[in-house]
C-alpha cells in the first residue's frame, strides 16, 4: 500500500495544529514520528488513519478513502489510539478478538482464520500468558501489549500506532520496537509515534520530524536527528554514542534550562 | 498455534446462544406464571380453550381481556427498556446510563402527556406512542447534545437530571392546567407506570415499534463491541459513527417512547438488568443488547406478580415497585464507581 498525504492542513477550535504537510509511506517501512508535545503527531495520524476531517488529500493507492469506502479501508489500516482506554472489564482475547471486527460478516461468527489472527497477533506480544485475564486486572505495561495485539490482530498492510510505549517498561518498550520492525519486515507498513529519540533513531527506517504543525525533516534517523534540528523542534541538545556498529542518540541538556545547560 | 491457544469458553458463540435461550425460556415461565395468577382464581386451560374456540365465557374473558395483556406488554416493555439501557451504555460507555436515570422516560411521559391533553389520543391510536416516542427522541438528542463524545459519570448524570426536571416541569405544568382534577388524577396514577387494566389493542398498537427499535438497536452490537476502546478505534475498524448514532438514538426512542407511552414510566429495569448480565456475557457490550432484553422482561414480569401477591389494596404501580428496588441498587453502583476512580 501506497499512502499520499498532500498539503494537508488541520485547524482544531480556530487553531491550526497542522499546515502545509506532504507525507509518503510505504509498506515495508518502519516510520517513526517525532516531535515536541503539540508538534501535531497525534493530528497527522488520525489525518492519515482518515479520522479526521482536513484540507489537502490523503490517497491510498492512488484512491481517496471515500471510493475505498470505511469497510474495507478498516481491514488495511489498523489504528492503535493514544492513551488505550478500554470502557468495559473484558477478558485480553476478547480485546484482542476485536479487531477482527472490519472482517467479519454482518451476522456472522468468528473464524478459524479470525482465531488465528487473533492467537498469533498474542503470542507476537507476549500476551498469550493473561489471555484470560481482565484488563483491569493487568499492569499497564501487560494492558498495552493487548492492546497492540489488538492491533496487530487486525493484519493490516499499515499499522498507526500513537504512542505505543507509553507506560512500558525498558525491556518491553525494546521488545515492542522490535516486533514493529518484524512486522514492517513482513512487509506491513508501521508509522509509530514516539518521544523516546534514542529507541527512534536506533529502531526506525526512517522519521518523520514535526514541529509546530510542519514537517521539519524527513528522511533516514541520522538526517534527522542532527543538532540543528534537535535544537530548533525540542529545544535540546544531545549527547551520541556508538554500540554495536550503530550511531545512538541521548537527550541530554535543555537548552532553556541553566542548571542542565551548564 | 491454535492448539496452543484454543478457544475459551466465553469467546465460544455457543455457550452465549444457550445463554439467551435459557433467558427467553425464563422469560415465558414467567409469563405463564403472571398469566396464572391474578385477583380472580382461573382455571389457565379451560379459560384458553374457551378462548381458542371463542366462546365467550367469563374465564375467557378475563385471560384476554385481563391477564393476557397484562402479561405480553410486562415482557415486551420490559425487554424493551433492558435492551435500550444496555444500548444507552454502550453509546455512552457508562454503566449508570439508563432511560429513566437520563430522564428519556420522563421525556417521553411527557410526550404522550401532551397528547392526551391535546386531545389526539381520541383522534387516532397511534398518536399516543407516537406522542412518546417524539418525546423519547427528543430526550436523546437533547443529552447527546449536552455530553458529546465519552461522557463522564457526573456530566452523564447532571445532565439526566436537568432533563428530568425539566420533562417533569412541563409533565406538572400540564397537570397544573388540567381542565378538571379528575383528568389531573388519572395522569398522576398513569404516570407512575402500571401494567394494569391495558388490553389486546395496546399490544398490537405497540409490538410493531417495539420490533422497529429492538431491530435498530441490535444492529448496533458489533459496533458497540468497537466502541469499547473509543471512538476513534472504533471508526478506524470500519463503524459510522454517525449512522450508529442514529440507529441508537433511534432505536431507544421507539422502543422506549412507545413502552412509556402505554405503561406510564417504569423506571430502572434498564439500570440493574444489564448490570447484573454483564458478567455472564464477558463485559462485551454488544452481546448484553438480547440479553438484557430478556433479562428485563423477567424482572418486569416478576414485579408485577409480586405486586399482585401483595396484600396490598390498592394495588401498588410498577413504576413504584421498580423505583424501590432501583433506587438503593443505584446507590450502591454509585457508591461502588466512586470507590473505584
């Protein structure tokens, strides 16, 4: 799947969040998208998963999402929302269980090809283990792998994940980046939305870096990622590094503050 | 794999299937049971074959004319308001949505008020539903116009209660107006919800729009599913929340406007019905619509028999039956939700 963001502009309550944007992504592509908070990545996102009413135009293969129709773009882009709030008790598998939802008949039951989805799309995550358990019974960490199984569940060509590591800790937030790239390398598409540079510039193929509504760069992690700008979206600068044959990144002074700046 | 992680229990269709059919067995039991007892002692099989054969004899006459009635509109206003305060909760995703609590009964009391005073409930049959169900919907878009997207218990609950007074308000002022007390006095006993003393007519005047609303309502269940994560999960797998909006909205108004419009409001059958199914279907919203249909028609069934085995002269309303049993139910739901945030 091909998607074509075209100048695409958003204004929220009066206020425009986003302007003038130009994105292209591809299956098989690990994408992250950075910037500072109400850099508008949340925005662009919901833009490109077509949940948000805008100017400009999205295509996906060359189509608008009306021609496609809601049923069918549902089963080729899955979107995992910020913040994961889940309204009822349901046990992890039923969470999970529904993003088979775009491709069941009306009326109709689950499959063995929706039970498959479903079981593969937990053990990817590490989740199979609490199945059975309630969501209010799961620590966040255990609650965001449901639902990024959820997600996964889906076996969308493209995957938008916001914020997808929040409330993980290191070893899972590693394992998380990881299984995206496995499943970019399966040939999906992944665009990720991400605070942490350092798991970005060492995990993604490419970012995507956004401030105050535009697209500051956009191009492979070290482009991206230089002090320029770091300074100009974030404010900061950084500390580099090298393991394993790789260039790392770490936030390491703020520039508006004396005390780290030193 | 799928050896591996074989299908649970409570995922399979099948054991929800045997579920609902155990629920509408309950629910004719019941039925039979409020068929069977009454003020009057009935011979239940002669009086049904009098009737079949029609022969107009005194025990046929009080089965249809009395009991039958009394025991089809229990079940269908019953399975009517479970279904739409399961439905109302899933929308709104909380579980303190109810017709009456969000004063959609009231506003549909209201409706059907005025077209008794109006006078259109003599012209034709239907205005008297349709008079509720207009107030029903009114109710409806006026809170989801209030609370928008994912309400918060105390918004949810605020503005039930300003609907409320204000359907009430107007309710008081047209009885404030009424032309003589009498009619003032038949409208207060109305309103407090009774199955009593309805006939054949007002079933087959509301079956109709009852099956309307259920239909819209279950429509909605896969979508109601999807609504469990947000709004925004739920477009992205494919929902129109726009259409589903106006299938629910619909929905509650039809079958709840046309249940209040014949019985007067009968109050939290919608609250404590799902609330305690909910557990049994796995928290999954969209399987609770049937289940809490049926559920409802049992409660409402169960309460008009136990207020016919009172020795209580008059006869206590429904709606205050149900009012005493709902109202300390919604206590302790509050009570437990405040614990729990």
């Amino acid at each position: 799947m091909l998607i074509e963001a075209k100048d695409i502009a958003v204004a929220l309550g009066g206020k425009p969040v986003l302007r003038g944007i130009d994105l292209t992504l591809r299956t098989g592509e690990l994408v992250g998208l950075i910037g500072p908070n109400g850099a508008g990545k949340t925005t662009l996102l919901r833009v490109i998963a077509n949940l948000l009413p805008h100017a400009g135009a999205v295509l996906y293969d060359r189509e608008p999402a009306k021609a496609i129709g809601h049923k069918a773009l549902a089963r080729r882009i899955a979107f995992l929302a910020q913040g994961g709030a889940v309204h009822w008790q349901m046990r992890a598998e039923a969470v999970v269980a529904l993003g088979r939802l775009p491709h069941r008949r009306p009326l109709g039951e689950m499959t063995a090809a929706d039970q498959d989805a479903i079981a593969r799309a937990m053990l990817a995550t590490d989740a199979a283990s609490f199945r059975d358990r309630t969501l209010d019974s799961l620590s966040g960490g255990e609650r965001m792998r449901v639902l990024l199984a959820r997600a996964l569940a889906v076996e969308a060509e493209m995957l938008l994940a916001d914020e997808p590591l929040a409330g993980l800790d290191p070893r899972h937030q590693l394992e998380a980046m990881t299984l995206l790239r496995r499943v970019a390398a399966s040939g999906a598409g992944v665009v990720v939305v991400l605070h942490d540079l350092t798991l970005a510039g060492r995990f993604c193929d490419r970012l995507v870096l956004l401030d105050q509504g535009r697209i500051l760069a956009d191009g492979p992690p070290d482009a991206v990622l230089g002090d320029d700008h770091l300074s100009q979206a974030f404010g900061i600068s950084v500390a580099r590094g090298r393991r394993d044959g790789e260039d790392f990144v770490l936030p390491w002074h703020s520039l508006n503050d004396k005390e780290t700046a030193r | 794999m799928s050896a591996a992680l074989d299908t649970p229990a409570a995922l399979a269709p099948i054991a929800y299937w045997r579920l609902v059919l155990l629920l509408a067995l309950a629910t004719l039991a019941m039925a039979a049971v409020s068929l069977a007892i009454g003020y009057a002692r009935l011979d239940l099989w002669a009086a049904l074959a009098d009737w079949l054969a029609g022969r107009q004899t005194l025990p046929a006459l009080v089965l249809a004319e009395l009991r039958l009635p009394r025991a089809v509109l229990g079940a269908l206003v019953g399975f009517s308001l479970g279904m739409a305060g399961a439905a109302m909760q899933g929308l709104l995703r909380n579980p303190l949505a109810e017709p009456g609590i969000l004063g959609i009964s009231s506003a549909a009391a209201f409706g059907a008020v005025v077209v008794f005073y109006s006078g259109f409930a003599g012209a034709f049959a239907l205005a008297l539903p349709l008079g509720g169900i207009a107030g029903a919907m009114l109710a409806v878009l006026l809170l989801y116009g209030f609370i928008g997207r994912g309400a918060g218990t105390m918004t949810l609950i605020l503005a039930g209660v300003a609907i409320n007074s204000f359907a009430g308000a107007m309710t008081s002022l047209a009885l404030n107006l009424a032309p003589n007390p009498y009619a003032a006095l038949e409208i207060v006993f109305w309103l407090m919800g009774s199955l009593a003393d309805r006939s054949l007519v007002h079933v087959w005047l509301v079956l109709p729009l009852m099956l309307l609303g259920w239909a819209l309502l279950l429509s909605c269940a896969p979508a109601l599913d999807g609504l469990t994560l947000g709004e925004d999960t739920a477009r992205s797998l494919g929902f129109d929340l726009t259409w589903l909006r106006a299938r629910l909205i619909g929905g509650a108004a039809l079958s709840v406007g046309s249940a209040v419009a014949v019985t007067g409001a009968i109050g939290f059958v919608g609250l404590v019905v799902p609330h305690l199914l909910r557990p049994l279907i796995g928290h999954r919203p969209g399987r609770l619509l049937l289940v809490s249909g049926f559920g409802g028609a049992i409660l409402t069934l169960a309460a008009d028999t136990a207020l016919r085995l009172l020795p209580i002269r008059p006869e206590l309303k429904l709606g205050v039956v149900t009012a005493l049993i709902g109202a300390p139910f919604l206590f302790s739901l509050i009570h437990r939700l405040r614990q729990e945030a």
